[in-house]
C-alpha cells in the first residue's frame, strides 16, 4: 500500500482551484505593497495648501483671467487685482483647475 502526500493525494480539480487561489493571494499581496509604496512618495504636483508659500509668475494675462507658471507649469488662473506678464503672485486658493490669484502687498 502506498501513501500518497502532497497534491498527488487530491483530485486534480481541487489542485486547479488552489492554484488560482493562491495566484489571487500572491496578485493582490503585490498590489497592496506596490500601493504602500507609492503612498509615501512625495507628489509630483503642487496642489492644495501647499501653494501658500510659493511665488508663481504671470505668463498670459486679460483682465480678471489668465495663465501663470506654477510648480513647473502652466495653471489657468484669476484675480481682482491689476496684473500683468511678469508680474511675481501668490496662490491665495485652488478652485478646481484654477488658482485664485493675488498680487504680494508691499509692507
């Protein structure tokens, strides 16, 4: 009498199902670590609070609306405030795709 160890001793349907299952285990255990690490990673784009601190350059600019270079590129943007091309602002907020703009008050 033999004795059979191992995957020998199961039907081979069985064999199949736990090899796809441990295919889908091994699959999403890579994903899970490949999300961990581009978590940690610094953004590319500077978007939200950030932009606080940062001067961004007028590039296009007609009345209220215009273009400006931030963070290395080019943003769509408004302001109240008189501008011109060259003129150096600050990102007051970000509404959607456009920053709202200000001019930097002299103290």
């Amino acid at each position: 009498m033999a004795v059979h160890t191992g995957f020998s001793a199961l039907p081979p349907q069985a064999v199949v199902v736990a090899l796809v299952m441990a295919g889908v285990v091994a699959l999403a255990a890579v994903k899970l670590l490949w999300g961990m690490a581009l978590w940690t990673q610094t953004p590319q784009h500077r978007v939200g609070e950030r932009w606080g601190d940062e001067h961004v350059e007028v590039v296009e600019w007609t009345g209220e609306t215009g273009y400006v270079r931030a963070g290395g590129e080019m943003w769509r943007a408004r302001s109240r405030d008189a501008l011109a091309v060259g003129d150096r602002v600050k990102v007051a907020r970000m509404n959607g795709l456009v920053l709202d703009v200000r001019k930097e008050r002299e103290r």
